[in-house]
C-alpha cells in the first residue's frame, strides 16, 4: 500500500496570541506543491519505519517519528495490532517549512487504514491527523485551505489555476517550537491582535492572478527565521533581484519559497539562484496539487 503526499507552503502565516495550551491562535493560509514524499505500509511484526532519499539521515527512526506515531494511533483508535513496517521515500526537506513530516503521518493514516482494512471515514482520519500536528490534516486534504485555531481547523479556498512556485533548500533545518518562541520574544513588547485573514491574498486567489498573489504572501514568522538564520535574508534579497513576483520563507523555515510568472520562468529562477549560490538546492513545484492519495 503506497501513499502519495504533497509538501506545503503557507501563503499567509497570521500569528496571533500565545494561547493557555501553548499553541498561537492562526489564520494559516495553506497551499499544497507538488513536491511528494511516498509512504509505503507492507505487513510487519511490530511499527518500523525506514526512510531514505532528501535528508533521510535527519530523520528520527524512534517513537519520535510522526508516521511511525501515526500508525500506532491509529491501531490505539481502532483495536488493530500495531504491526506494519513503513517505508518513507523523501523528497519534501527535513525540517525545512514544508511540512514534511506532517505530510508523512498523514500519508501512514492513509496507508495503515488501507492496509488494516480499519476504513475510517474522512472526519475520522482528520480528528487523528489534529491530534498529531498542527499542519497533519491539510496534508490528508491538499489544495489551497485556510486553517484556523492552531491550523487544524481546515476550510478549503477557491483558487483559479496552477502557480509556479521556485523553492530554496537551506542546509539544516529549523525547529518549528523555536520558530514560534522566538517570535513571542521578538513581539514581547508589543500588543498582538487577533488573526486575520488577508483580502487582497484571497483575491488573488480567486482571480488566478499571480502577480497579485505575490505581492500579498505575508508571514508573521519571517522575522524570527530570518533572526535565527540571518543568511535567508541573502536568499530572499536574490530571489528579488531575479524577478521573482514574490519571495516568503516557507512556513517556520529555513526554505524560502518564490512564486515565478510561468514554468519557463521558475526554471530560470531556479538556475539563477543555483548559480548564485545562495542555497543547497533549488527546486520546482506547481500548487496546487491534491492532498494524501493512494498510488
Ligand atoms: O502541532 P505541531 O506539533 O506541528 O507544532 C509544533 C510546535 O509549533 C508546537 O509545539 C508549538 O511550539 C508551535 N506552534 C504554535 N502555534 C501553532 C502551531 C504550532 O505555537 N498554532
């Protein structure tokens, strides 16, 4: 059973307050690339989780690793022997913004579920991917959504046509919780509002405009990546000087994110910023794609 699971990039991170829970309240705008990682689920003695392909060796083999996490949720849930062997092909960064170990439990939720035959419906399968993260339940649903609350709470938007979309890989990754602590420290002096959602972003949308879209991708966490990893300002500024229409860190970072006028022009984006040396890698992707499949 193999599952096929898209990255992600946030087109508007509004963060509000700290919560009681330790969560910030959202309006998280989510768009779904088509940067896929692939999960596959085979019968097995106990959990076990292999993973290999873009920055395999960073991730956590032990209870630690969400997909792993989620097929044991899932056989808690259900009554089903917590026995599968995951497979995790990768291509979406580690720790990069992209939300790819989020990408990866929602694809074992799907993958276990299939295999299990435990056949939960689409509301049961979101309730399990909230209470592993935060970014878990976009990735089973895809497309372009704004997610509320702490961005578990998904209503999809309308989005005309297919945007092109230039990604810049950093070395090493970010810790989300470090992200969100040091905007708290970077903002400790000022009132925080509530969040909202932009208009002129949504608009965008609707019109398929991506010069518009480019120009309203906002991030609230931007400060604080680019204040734990000062050198994502180097590689925003060049994605500004070869034309990008605009140019965000993805999610909490460190890959930053450049929306192109056509696939002709992200390909030479992506060339421009290899050659520029600002970054590990730069790749391409078009959003948006579809969430968690079957293949
Ligand atoms: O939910 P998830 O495990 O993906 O969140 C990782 C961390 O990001 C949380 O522990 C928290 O520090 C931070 N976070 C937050 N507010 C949110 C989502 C995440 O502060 N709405």
């Amino acid at each position: 059973m193999t599952v096929r699971v898209p990255g992600k990039v946030n087109l508007q991170i509004s963060v509000g307050p700290l919560r009681a829970d330790g969560y910030h309240e959202l309006v998280n705008v989510f768009h779904a690339v088509s940067l896929y990682d692939e999960v596959s689920a085979a019968p097995s003695d106990r959990v076990r989780v292999r993973v290999s392909g873009e920055g395999a060796d960073q991730v956590p083999l032990d209870e630690d690793n969400l997909a792993g996490r989620a097929a044991r949720l899932l056989a808690d849930r259900t009554g089903h022997p917590a026995r599968v062997a995951l497979e995790i092909r990768k291509a979406i960064p580690v720790a990069g913004g992209m939300a790819g170990g989020s990408a990866d439990a929602a694809a074992a939720l799907v993958a276990c579920d299939a295999l299990w035959g435990t056949d939960l419906s689409a509301g049961e399968l979101h309730a399990l991917a909230a209470e592993l993260g935060s970014d878990v339940p976009f990735a089973l649903m895809g497309g372009t959504a704004v997610g509320r609350g702490r961005g578990e709470d998904l209503v999809p938007v309308t989005a005309r046509g297919t945007f092109h979309w230039v990604f810049a890989l950093a070395p090493g990754g970010l810790s989300t919780a470090a992200v969100y602590a040091e905007c708290d420290l970077l903002r400790r002096h000022e009132a925080v509002p509530e969040p909202a959602a932009s208009d002129a972003l949504m608009a965008a949308l609707a019109a398929g405009d991506a010069k518009a879209l480019g120009a309203a991708l906002a991030n609230d966490l931007q400060p604080a990546s680019l204040a734990l990893r000062p050198q994502l300002a180097k590689v925003l500024r060049a994605g500004e000087d070869f034309g990008a229409l605009g140019g965000i860190v993805s999610g909490s970072g460190p890959t930053c994110a450049f929306l192109a006028e056509s696939g002709r022009h992200a390909e030479e984006l992506a060339l421009a910023l290899s050659d520029a040396g600002v970054c590990r890698a730069a790749v391409r992707a078009t959003g948006p794609v579809p969430g968690a499949v079957i293949v």
